[in-house]
C-alpha cells in the first residue's frame, strides 16, 4: 500500500498511522506473473525479491516466470541497450502462451 509519509493522510485512507501490508499471498494462483529482477538495482534489493517469491512459492508453475539478471540495474529495464532482447521478448513469448 501507498505510504503517505503523513500518520494523518494515512489515517485518513487507511484508518491506521501507517499503511497496511499487502498480503502477497492473496494473489491468485493462476494469474500469470513474470518477475524480472537485477542484481545491480539499487532500488530493488534482491533479499525483498526472495521475499517475494517465497510468498508466491504456491503460484502455479506455468503461470510464474523468474528472471534474473546480475548485470542489470534499476534503469537498464527501460534504457539497457538489449532490452528489448534479453527482457521484452521473453516477456512477449511468455503472455502469448497464457
């Protein structure tokens, strides 16, 4: 959930001073997801992605796809200059399937 950084904007949205834990969990299971993640991204850390995937670990196996890439920071998902090889074809190829 959306953080305010205001105990009464969230509050007033929440009807607590902090936003609420999204149950990941709460997913359904046959919701086709692909993740991709970086082991250069600053802004994604790697040990909140194995979060992550632990609450999704009774996600139907056809319907989850993990993607990882070492070399890939948070920017190189728009501007990596193999993108569009590397992450939005896989990406393509997977939503065709489902």
């Amino acid at each position: 959930m959306y953080d305010y950084n205001n105990e009464e904007e969230n509050k007033k949205h929440y009807g607590q001073p902090n936003p609420p834990l999204y149950n990941m969990t709460s997913i359904p299971h046959d919701l086709p997801l692909f993740l991709s993640y970086g082991g250069a991204d600053a802004l994604s850390d790697v040990n909140d992605v194995k979060l992550l995937l632990e609450s999704l670990k009774d996600h139907e196996g056809d319907k989850l796809v993990v993607q990882y890439r070492q070399d890939y920071a948070h920017a190189d998902y728009v501007m990596g200059e193999n993108a569009g090889q590397v992450l939005y074809e896989p990406l393509m190829s997977f939503f065709k399937l489902q």
